[in-house]
C-alpha cells in the first residue's frame, strides 16, 4: 500500500481522483454560471424559479414545487452558491446533462486506469509540480490548470478548489501501483 499525501497537499496518488473531480466540477460551475443571473455567485428564489424549464432539461424537475425545493436546499439566507449547489447535485447523483462539449477538456483530463492515461497522468502532474515536492499544493494546482491544461473557465478557481480538496479528503484504498 502506499500512503495518502499529507491532508494538505495532493500526492501522485490522488491526482487522477483530482482530474475526475475537476471534470465534474467544471460542469457543475457551467450550469451555475446559467442559473446565476447577476452574477454575485448566488441563485435566489426568482433565479431558481425563472430556471425551472433548463433544470427540467437537466432532469430536476421542480415546475410542481419550486419554493419547497429552494427552500431545502437554500442556506439560511435564503440564497444557494455553489458549493450548495455542488452538494445538491452530488447528492442526487446528477449528471446534469448540459450541453457543453467537453471533448477537449476531457481530452486535456487523463482520467482512465490505462497504461497510456497514468503516463500522461504522471507526465502532467510532473508539469504542475513545479515545486518539485512530489505533491501539489493548492496554489501549483491552481496555476498548473490554468497554464499546463489552459483551461480558462470563468472563475475556474471555485472549480479548482473544490476538486483539490475533494480529492485530497478522499479516503478509499490505494493500490500497490499508487491509482485511487
């Protein structure tokens, strides 16, 4: 077994559960981006409500109740910001079903157990590791999407952040060969 990095950092072993967060992260922020209007990185009950026909599309139908529904999910002022947002439809197991293409995202995302996708995995990681500390700190992380995958997603660092931490919280087995 190899050991998990450190809770503060993103090891080798963890990478490959970081691109797969980010990609679900990134369609995540997408749709929020849609349902927040104004853009203050918050959805209000007006926001939500007016959304109901592109929720519907996304399989979360809430034209019978939209209040109830808002109103579970909501923080206590009243408002859902992305993180909420992220929980709830993590939580529901929803795949959101947007129309993005994400060809060349995922091209840039080596994800797969295969051979070629843990060399470009480790080729990749080598490429934001420019510490050279054999983890990613979350600064590295941020920098490395931004300039190695060139991805450049309006406010990508809400999506960055939650998929490091979400991958270096992981806690599942690591096998012998350090894939999660």
């Amino acid at each position: 077994m190899i050991e998990k990095q450190g809770d503060d950092k993103v090891g080798l072993a963890e990478f490959r559960l970081f691109l797969v967060f980010m990609r679900q992260f990134f369609e995540y922020w997408e749709m929020f981006e849609q349902l927040d209007r104004d853009g203050d990185l918050n959805i209000d009950i007006e926001q939500f409500k007016k959304a109901a026909p592109l929720l519907k599309k996304w399989n979360v139908d809430v034209t019978d109740h939209p209040e109830e529904t808002f109103k579970a999910i909501a923080n206590e002022s009243g408002k859902l910001n992305y993180d909420e947002f992220c929980a709830y439809a993590a939580a529901h197991n929803r795949d959101l079903k947007c129309d993005i293409d994400w060809t060349a995202l995922s091209a840039k995302l080596p994800t797969s157990k295969s051979e070629d996708a843990k060399a470009e995995r480790k080729k990749l990681f080598e490429d934001m590791n420019t510490s050279g500390s054999g983890c990613l700190s979350l600064t590295e992380a941020k920098e490395g999407v931004r300039n190695v995958l060139q991805c450049h997603v309006s406010e990508a660092g809400h999506v960055v952040e939650r998929a490091y931490n979400a991958a270096k919280s992981f806690n599942p087995t690591i096998k012998k060969d350090g894939d999660l």
